[in-house]
C-alpha cells in the first residue's frame, strides 16, 4: 500500500541520530543480554505509535477483550516523512513510546543505535516464527538470533499491466525481462510507454536486485559489507540503462499528477511494483477501471519463479519499555490473529506477513477495478518466491538519497545507472565508517 512510499530527502537528519550508536558493531548493535519477558503486574497501557490508516480501530478491538492491558495508539507520517527522526530523539531522551511501527528497511538503523528490545526471551514470540512467511522473519531477526520486531506486511512485486491495451494491439503479456523489452519497443511505436522509470522509489530498484538474487549488504556478526554494484546490480542497471537509452520508458515524478494523468491517460501500460501498488493505480488512473490484470512478474530466465519485495513494515518493541511481554503480546495480536488481520486489510489494504493471513476472505475475492481478477492470487505465489537471506543496511536512508541523486542524473544523461550505483557505494562505505560502524574491507 501506498504508506510503503520513500522519501528520501531526511537522510542528514536520520543519519545525525544514527551517530548516537558510537562504536557498535555488526547486526546486532551493541549487544545485550535479550529482554527479560515476564509479565508485569498490575494493569498496563501501553503507547504506540504508527502511520497506518485505521490501526487505532484494531487497537481498540484489543482494548475491548483485554481491559488490563490497554493500549494508546499515536498516529502520524510515515516513517521517513518524520516519524523515524521523532522515534530516535524519543530514544535519546528517553521517552519512546513502547511499540513503534517500522519498515523492514529501517530495522537495522534502529538496531545500530540498539534502539530495540530483543524479543526472542518471550516464549510465544519464538513459537510464532512458524506462523509467518521465512522471509519476514529474516528481515526481523537481521540476519542474527535475536528478534527484533514482528513482522506485519509484506510487498512482494508482480506485473499490473493494462489487459486491454496489450489485447486490442496483439502483444503478448511478457514473462521474461527480453520479452519484457521487446514488448516495450512495439508499444513505443504505437506512441505509449511500457512502464515509467522512477528516479526517487529507489527500494523498486532495490526490489528488481532482490529478485535477481542480489544483495547489497552482508553482516557477518562482526562488520558490514556493501555491494551496490555485484554481478545482480550490474544486470538490472545495465537493462534499465538501455530502456532509457531507447527511450522505452517514461520517466515522470513517481506519485505526482503528472505520473497520475500518464496511466490514467492510458500513456504508460504497465507497472512492476508490490501488492499495495493495487491501490496507487486504482486511486491515480480511475477513468481505466476495469481494464488493467495482473501477471507474474517478468523472469531473468525462461521458467524461473523468483520475486522482489517493496516495502513492508514490522511493529517493534523500543529499548527501555518497562512492559516487554504485554508489548510483545499485543504486537502478535495483531499481527497475527484473524480479528486484527480482517480491520487491517479493510481499512488499510495491509498484506499479512502471516501464512494464514493470506488466506483472508477479503483476498480470496475478485477486484472489480481489476476486471473480477483475484489478484492476491498472484500476491501469494509471489510471496513464497521471495529470497529469504536478503539484509537491508544500516544506513539505508542515505543509500536511497544517494542512489536517487546519481539516477536523476541518469535519466538526463549525465552518467548513468551503474555510475549511480558506484558513487553510493563509496558514500555509503564512508558514512558507515563516519559512524564508527565497522566495515569489511
């Protein structure tokens, strides 16, 4: 959904509060016995705080079958539209709140400050591994033994593209990246673009890296490694590189009018992105209701089945919460009971990380703006093709900014994808060693 979105424009501010970590090392921050996890006595409330539409709604169901453990939720903007920057001066002032919402994405910026309880002393935390998709519960455990959040949603990526353009005009739906480009010559000649190229989502990018079994950080318990330009990054830039050099894809300002009106004016045919993507299009292309399916997303190879992931959030216990057990209780409440599952997704399309989750009644239902697709069908399979072992870094705020000024760049000829991608590999490996945050070399 639409609040996995990133601005990329905080990166100063983040990385001011990232220094506060000092000479912690690896994934697993400054380390620590984890959390002891008993439960407190006497009645609780707790304090949360998210930015997901409607969650003060299943939040309340909780409060009403659990009146000695409350819980007060505090909404706001996403988290790199602010509410990160507010979570870590909480942390110094030491006053967060108890639970917080957080991408998989930011996890280890949190961690690297050792702003987070490790959950993995609550017996029913640990039990509950099982009950979600292997590979949100790698992104909440960072790679380690410690367990550092619960996992909430998901983003696996696939292919909306408009059925009807593809149909009327005979071109095959492409399930390979060759096919995929091939495609994006015959709708450039009839006047259209294939899809648009982003220069600030760069998590889609990172997304497309997934899929091609990239990766961009490593954490061997000890340091960190950093690869923006591994064999998978080359691969997937240099394909992009020669879409824009051919002109195949637009390049409008992701979530503007401008991108709005150029799938709504039925200009660009189609979009790789995550499940919550569902809702951009509906909301920013009305007029082609109706009119647009969804596919797996292109393969680098004939007969594979791998997927990307974009975005998808985690709700974490912060450092210091006098109330670890009623706090970790609440957050797999909600992440994983039905009840909780079922106001979610009706109020803010949330795609559970949960096995289960997947099976919700509303998911199993044709989507009328899809022309009666049961598009989570698609969402499913895509989430069990995701790689399990992918590791986001600690700095990830500015690696996005970085990346997303050199492809600016890109798309107006002054240097390219690749260049990109190596000048934010040196400006990463030297904030990490700015913030005394060990680095293999």
């Amino acid at each position: 959904m639409q609040h996995t979105k990133r601005a990329v424009a905080m990166g100063v501010a983040l990385l001011s509060a990232i220094a506060l970590a000092g000479c912690s090392t690896g994934s697993t921050g400054t380390g620590g016995e984890a959390a002891a996890c008993a439960p407190s006595e006497g009645d609780v409330t707790l304090e949360f705080t998210s930015w997901i539409p409607g969650i003060e709604d299943a939040a309340a169901i909780w409060n009403a079958e659990n009146p000695n453990i409350q819980v007060q939720v505090q909404t706001g903007p996403n988290g790199n539209s602010g509410t990160y920057q507010n979570f870590f001066s909480q942390l110094e002032a030491g006053n967060a709140p108890d639970l917080g919402q957080i991408e998989y994405d930011a996890l280890s910026s949190f961690r690297v400050q050792d702003g987070l309880e490790d959950l993995s002393n609550c017996e029913d935390v640990v039990a509950a591994e099982a009950d979600f998709i292997p590979w949100t519960w790698n992104q909440v455990t960072l790679g380690g033994d410690g367990v550092y959040g619960i996992p909430q949603d998901s983003g696996p990526m696939a292919l909306f593209y408009r059925s009807d353009l593809f149909e009327q005009n005979g071109i095959a739906v492409p399930t390979t990246w060759d096919e995929y480009k091939e495609a994006a010559k015959q709708i450039r000649a009839l006047g259209g673009y294939i899809t648009n190229f982003s220069t600030a989502d760069i998590n889609q990018f990172a997304g497309f890296v997934w899929q091609a079994n990239g990766d961009w950080f490593t954490n061997d318990g000890d340091a960190w490694s950093v690869d923006l330009t591994g064999d998978a990054s080359k691969t997937v830039a240099d394909y992009w590189q020669e879409l824009l050099d051919e002109d195949l894809v637009a390049t409008y300002p992701a979530w503007t009018e401008e991108w709005n009106n150029a799938y709504n004016s039925s200009e660009v045919w189609s979009w790789t992105s995550a499940v919550w993507g569902a809702n951009s299009i509906s909301s920013g292309a009305p007029d082609t209701a109706g009119k647009w399916s969804v596919a797996p997303a292109p393969q680098w190879e004939a007969g594979e089945s791998a997927a990307g992931n974009w975005g998808g959030s985690s709700v974490a216990v912060f450092k210091g919460s006098e109330h670890v057990y009623e706090a970790a209780k609440f957050a797999l409440w909600l992440n994983t009971s039905e009840e909780a599952l079922t106001a979610l997704n009706e109020s803010a399309n949330i795609y559970p990380a949960t096995t289960a989750g997947l099976e919700l009644p509303s998911l199993q239902e044709g989507v009328e703006f899809y022309g009666g697709q049961a598009i989570y069908d698609v969402f499913a399979k895509a989430a069990a093709e995701v790689n399990p072992d992918f590791v986001w870094g600690p700095t990830m705020t500015q690696t996005y900014a970085d990346v997303s000024d050199g492809f600016q760049k890109a798309v107006t000829g002054q240097g390219t994808l690749l260049e990109a991608l190596e000048s934010a590999q040196s400006s990463t490996v030297s904030t990490l060693k700015a913030q005394s945050i060990p680095v293999a070399e």
